[in-house]
C-alpha cells in the first residue's frame, strides 16, 4: 500500500523535503512507518518514542491502522519559551 508523509519543521530539514510517498505492507500501523523513518533518518532514531502523529489531519494513535492512500505527518518536537 501507499501512503503519503508529510514533514514539518526539523524533520522537514531532517528529510530533505516536505511530503514523500511511502510504500508499506498491508496491515501496517503508524508504528512501523516510524520504525521505518527511523531506520533511515538520524534524527528520527534519536527520539526515545515516536513523534505524535496525524493520520488524515486526524491525531492518531501510533497502532491506528494504514490504508492505502492515507496521509501521515509526524509533528516534530518544539522548543520554545
């Protein structure tokens, strides 16, 4: 299947882009795409859990099951005062 992720902020910098589509098996979770993203992207592999995550502008749970044609952003930690 087919999904669409977008990145903002660090992980946009991260990346190198602002959106990308990923190709996962059947049945994948919001879990497996950022074990995946982590096995890739330094950045991501540093963070201790994943990052909270949209699927469809909707927050969602890292086991929210994927479809294809679904679109996933993972927001990015914010530093600030």
């Amino acid at each position: 299947m087919r999904v669409t992720v977008h990145y903002f902020a660090s992980f946009r910098d991260a990346v190198g882009r602002d959106q990308e589509e990923r190709e996962l098996p059947e049945g994948s979770d919001v879990a497996a795409l950022w074990r995946r993203l982590a096995a890739e992207v330094p950045l991501f592999a540093r963070l201790p859990r994943p990052a909270p995550a949209a699927v469809n502008r909707a927050h969602s749970p890292v086991t929210t099951i994927l479809r294809s044609g679904d679109e996933v952003a993972f927001l990015p930690p914010v530093a600030g005062g």
